[in-house]
C-alpha cells in the first residue's frame, strides 16, 4: 500500500485554518479514507454515537502529483489524533512561507504514508509523514496513524459513509455493496 501527495501553500492554508481546527473541535480521532479520486474526513462514522461528520476533497482540491495504490482498489483508510495531523500542518506553514520568501517555485510540503520502526519498539508502525523543504532547513513530521483497515473494515466505513451521504438503500437483492457501486460509478467504488 503507498500513498505519496503533495499540498502547495493554499492547499495547506485550507487545512490549517478551515478544516482541521473544526474536526479537532468535534473530537480527538477522525478516519482519513483514501481514494483514486477522493480524500475524506470521517468523524464518527463507525460509532453512530454523537455528532457525525464528512468532509469531501477532490483530489485536486487538497493535492498535487497524487499517487495511491493499495490492494484494497487503490484505496486507504486509517485513523489518525486530529491535533497531532494539524500541528504537523501548522509547523510546515512556517517552513512553506519561508520557502516562499526566499523565491522557490517549489514550496511544496509533500506528505506519505510509511512504516518505521521508532526507538525502543520492536516492531514498525504506520504514519503519515510530512516533509517541508526550507530555505536553510527541512523539516520532517511523523504522525503516528492506526494500522490502515481492513478489507472488512474498510467496507464498513464505505457503508456508514454512503449512509451519511443519503444514498438511495438497496432495492434488489444482493448484499447492497454491487448496488452503491452502480450508483457512484466504476471509478468510485472503492472495496
């Protein structure tokens, strides 16, 4: 599974200062869920319990030279600590207007998905980390995320999220899943 994007200034101002401060309100953890053409924030989706949010991004509203791949039809979704996710965002903010004030072109904050294995642990674990290259520096963020879900998992977070949406239920026979892939078309299917 990869996944490698990255967020031009705007696109980081977009995060810092409108959407994750309002998820981070909501709650501490919300699911990033990944897809060929999508990006979504799920707040409380899989519980039901309180308030539930959905916020939509077109991949080219938040990203530039997206790549995924996964064995799940190039789909992700995880958990991630909302206030950790934007401080990594809001520190990459300094390092971008930097960039941006010495005249770089490339002011750029790249962000992937990867496995490391941090001290005292035996065993690598997933983040979502987070590269800004500066003028005089780089800086490099790793937000620890959940193990990336299951088939099963992601399957019950594609439900909840078509819920969410308001799609039409399921008319024929069948488990449902064929019948909401009609629905949004081939290349939104997603498990």
């Amino acid at each position: 599974m990869k996944f490698k994007a990255f967020l031009t200034e705007n696109e980081v101002n977009l995060l810092e200062k409108r959407f994750l401060p309002a998820l981070d309100k909501m709650g501490k953890v919300c699911h990033l869920f990944l897809t060929r053409e999508k990006a979504y924030f799920l707040h409380n989706l899989l519980s039901g319990e309180g308030i539930q949010c959905v916020a939509q991004f077109h991949k080219e509203t938040l990203f530039d030279d997206y790549c995924i791949s996964s064995q799940n039809e190039d789909c992700i979704a995880f958990a991630v600590d909302i206030s950790l996710l934007q401080c990594a965002v809001r520190s990459s903010v300094s390092s971008c207007s930097e960039i941006g004030a010495a005249g770089s072109a490339a002011n750029r904050l790249q962000i992937k998905l990867v496995k490391k294995l941090p001290p005292n642990c035996t065993q690598a674990m997933p983040f979502l980390t987070f590269e800004t290259k500066g003028y005089k520096s780089a800086v490099i963020q790793d937000v620890p995320i959940s193990k990336p879900l299951s088939r099963a998992q992601g399957l019950e977070l594609q439900t909840a999220l078509d819920m969410a949406q308001d799609i039409p239920p399921d008319s024929g026979s069948g488990s449902g899943f064929e019948s909401v892939a009609e629905f949004r078309g081939p290349d939104e299917a997603c498990w």
